[in-house]
RNA sequence: GUGGGCGUAGCUCAGCUGGUAGAGCACUCGGUUGUGGUCCGAGAUGUCGCGGGUUCGAGCCCCGUCGUUCACC
C-alpha cells in the first residue's frame, strides 16, 4: 500500500500488485471522488460524450470523463467554463474529469495530417496517414506551438503556460501537461529534439501550475500528470520516463503521468513497460488515447492505471459495434431482420431495450439515436471491460482472462442470428 | 394537329467533330485509437426507350415508332 499526495485532496493508493509484472489495482480520488483502477475513461471533448447525456454516462459506469483544453478554448473559451463553475458543473457531471493539454490537437489537427496513436505496419506503409494537400496550420518552436483555429482560421499560441492556465480555469481534477506529440513519421533527431521541448515545458508546467495552484485560494486542487514521449526508442522513452518521474520544480513533482506518442501497436506493451517500470511505482499512470480491446489487456499488465480513447464512441457513431465475438457494423444489410440484442452478454442499455434490426434501422435512416444507442452500449462494453481486468487482477485470474477474451474476440464478426 | 426539347446506372445527369459508357447521390463492404457527428478506401450496377438503316465501327448520323415535355393552333 502506497500513498501520494494526499494532503491535496488528490492520491493514489495501490490496493493490489499482481504476483509478477507491473499491472495493479488501485484508487485514485480526487475532489469530485474516486476511480478504481484500472478503469477506462470515456473522451467528452467539448464537454459532452457525444450523442450521450452524462446521466447515461454515469448509468454505463464512467468513473470520470476526459475533455479537451484545445476545444473548449476554442469554443466556448475558458472564462465561460471558470464562470460556469468548472467544467465537471458545466456539464452537470459530479464524478472526476480530466483535461487533455491541447499539446495533441494543436498538431494533430493542424499540421497537415492526421496523427495516428497506435497502427499495425500496412497501415504505416499506405499512404493514407500521408498529408494529402491540406494546408500547414501549426508551426512548433522551442517556445510553444502557433496554430490555425481548425472552426475559423484564426491564428492562436499554446505554450506551457498557456496550457496550464486554460486548463486551470477548464478546472478539471486532472490535467496534462503541454507536450509535443510526435508521429512515427519523424526521425530520431526530430524525436529527440521534440523530447527535450516536451522536457522543457514540463518544467515551466510545473511551474505555471504552482503559481496557479497558489493564486485560485478556494478552488478544488487539481492535480496535474506529466507526458512522457520518447516514440519508439527504449532510450528516449526510459530517459522521459526518468527525468519527469524524478523532476521537480518550485518545489512541486507530477502527481502521476500520461503516456504519449506515436506507438506502434506491436510495440506497445513493450513501449509501455519501458516507461512504466522507470516511472516512480507509487504513482498513476495514464495511456492517452488508446482503447481498442487488445490494447487495453496490453496496457493493464504493463501497469496502466487508465486510459481515455475516443474509438468507442467514434466508431459507435458509424455503426460498428463491439461484441464479445468481435466488431461489426449493425447497419449491415444481415441484420435489418435480425431482432436478437447487439450482445446478448450485455448489460447496457441498449441491449437490455433495443434489437439489432432497431439500431440497423436508426442508421440507415440516420436518425440520431442510432449513435446515442451504439455509443452507449460500445462505451458500456470497454468500460466493463476495463472493470473486469480489475476484479481479474484482484482474483489472479488476468491471464486467463486475457486468453479467454482474446480466444473468443475475433476483430471481424457479425453473422446474423435468427 | 403542327413544330421543338428530352428519353443513358435505383435517382439527378455528363458523354467534345461517330471508336461498344462515366460522375455525384443511393446501394454493398472495409477502415477510424490524447474526437472536425467528419472523412477515407474498396466494390456492384447499364440489351444508352424500341425497331430499322448508313458505317469497318452508332449513346452520338438518318428513318420510323413509343413515351414525355414545352410552344403554337
């Protein structure tokens, strides 16, 4: 048992350690309460998980919910949020939430391509991550990064600081610091010249954030996780990992961290257990933007505490749906008759009220509940699914479980039954 | 009744001076990992209204015919 920081209203106690390896169970509490870990937490960008209000949220079993300092500076801008009493207020959502830097979208929504977190080797190769004719929006210099607003074309500048004080005012109970976020596309220089930015606006984080933490007196402290980077290289990423896990400045440390980056998918745990056997034990360690089934069993016994990933939800919106056989598109044609649960394993919403040939109607005739019923049981599956690793690690039965799962789950599935 | 226009993929239409057909949408199927409800990719689809004729060759030219539409009586 181990506990950090919990003289700020924010900690993290391990509850249990697997036998061997990195994977553990824990608690992370915040002001607006607790998360079990490990636990996936779903993505509300804009302060809302789209197409789902956050009482489904809640009912579905999120613990907390993760949105995003690029966005809602963007729209509706930070004073708003700080008016409205923080984000989680905002949104009329009382559990913990997080909020991601903008260190990720400034680039990965301006540079000129679209940032890919993990990818299997053929869809390194195609060109389809490729720029294709789209404009640079984003300029990084040691200072920070220069960015076109992706809503209107206006010019805006993130640096650390400015990171830390929109995220302040954002005042979610977990923040991230300012990163560069590389792609597998750079070379080993740029990757390390991006690391050591990334480096050096961990510091000013810290930094900004101590004098913030200081100057709101009354606010709810909100505690703030370092990014390490570092690609696919063991020595950048065991150095990341040491250097922001032993780093202090202004007399305050990272309260946990983030894994960032370009990752190749097979790569992963391998990526994972580099950073999180240098990382300090004691404290939670978050995998940004990672979430596909397999990834998750991956990153659990490599000693993720939790993750975010919008692919649930995305993917939800367009059809696919998760099942403990595999994915499918329940907007088929096979299923228009096919009046059985999405997964009759289930126990979300969607599946306890509603059939496949429902959901394939709402999509073909593309009513909006289609992506609200879709996202709440693909939510509802990787949430549970997350929560059934825990109980598994606390039975010592993680192994098995992983085997089982990963015997059954095939990714293409979505035969109609009668 | 007379004159003109138009009949090409399920839909809306492109097809230059004749070389056996294309687009968009729809449809079928993939994909999407710190979210632009987007987007990307692949695929299937035609007796070119019908019947003759000219030509080595006709969706394109000629004749007839059917349908449709407009104008004028």
């Amino acid at each position: 048992m181990s506990k950090a920081n919990s003289d700020k209203g924010f900690s993290f106690a391990i509850n249990h350690a697997a036998d061997s390896g990195l994977a553990r169970v824990g608690t992370i509490s915040t002001p607006h309460g607790d998360i079990q870990t490990p636990a996936f937490i779903p993505v509300g960008t804009k302060a809302t998980v789209k197409t789902v209000l956050p009482e489904a949220m809640e009912n579905l079993g999120a613990q907390a919910l993760l949105s995003n300092a690029y966005h809602l500076y963007l729209q509706p801008g930070p004073d708003v949020l700080d008016e409205a009493g923080g984000l989680g207020s905002f949104m009329n959502w009382d559990k913990p939430t997080f909020t991601d830097s903008g260190g990720f979208q400034v680039l990965s929504l301006g540079v000129g391509f679209k940032k890919v977190l993990a990818m299997d080797a053929q869809t390194f190769r195609s060109d389809q991550v490729i720029a294709k004719n789209k404009e640079r929006l984003a300029h990084v210099d040691d200072e920070g990064v220069t960015f076109k607003s992706h809503l209107d074309g206006s010019m805006h500048r993130f640096t650390a600081e400015v990171s830390m004080q929109i995220q302040h005012k954002l005042g979610a109970d977990i923040m991230f610091a300012f990163d560069e976020c590389t792609t597998l596309h750079n070379t080993r220089p740029y990757q390390e010249l991006a690391m050591s930015r990334t480096y050096d606006w961990a510091i000013r984080c810290l930094d900004e954030h101590k004098r913030l933490t200081d100057s709101r007196v009354g606010k709810p402290y909100q505690a703030l996780f370092g990014v390490i980077q570092g690609a696919q290289y063991e020595d950048l990423r065991k150095k990341a990992a040491s250097d922001l896990g032993t780093m202090s400045s202004s007399g305050v440390e990272f309260d946990g961290f983030g894994i960032g980056g370009a990752l190749d998918k097979d790569s992963l745990g391998t990526i994972v257990g580099w950073v999180n056997s240098t990382l300090p034990q004691e404290k939670p360690k978050h995998l940004l933007g990672i979430g596909a089934p397999e990834d998750l069993f991956v990153g659990v016994e490599n000693g993720v505490d939790t993750f975010d990933c919008v692919l649930a939800s995305r993917i939800a919106r367009t059809s696919a749906v998760y099942t403990m056989e595999g994915r499918f598109n329940v907007s088929n044609k096979p299923f228009i008759r096919d009046f059985n649960p999405i997964d009759d394993e289930c126990d979300c919403y969607t599946c306890a009220n509603y059939s496949r040939a429902y959901l394939c109607h709402l999509f073909r005739a593309k009513e909006m509940v289609a992506g609200t019923l879709a996202t709440i049981h693909n939510e509802r599956f990787i949430v549970r699914l997350v929560d059934q690793m825990r109980q598994a690690l606390i039975d010592g039965t993680f192994q098995d479980m992983k085997k089982e799962f990963m015997g059954r789950y095939k990714h293409k599935s979505g035969q109609a039954r009668d």
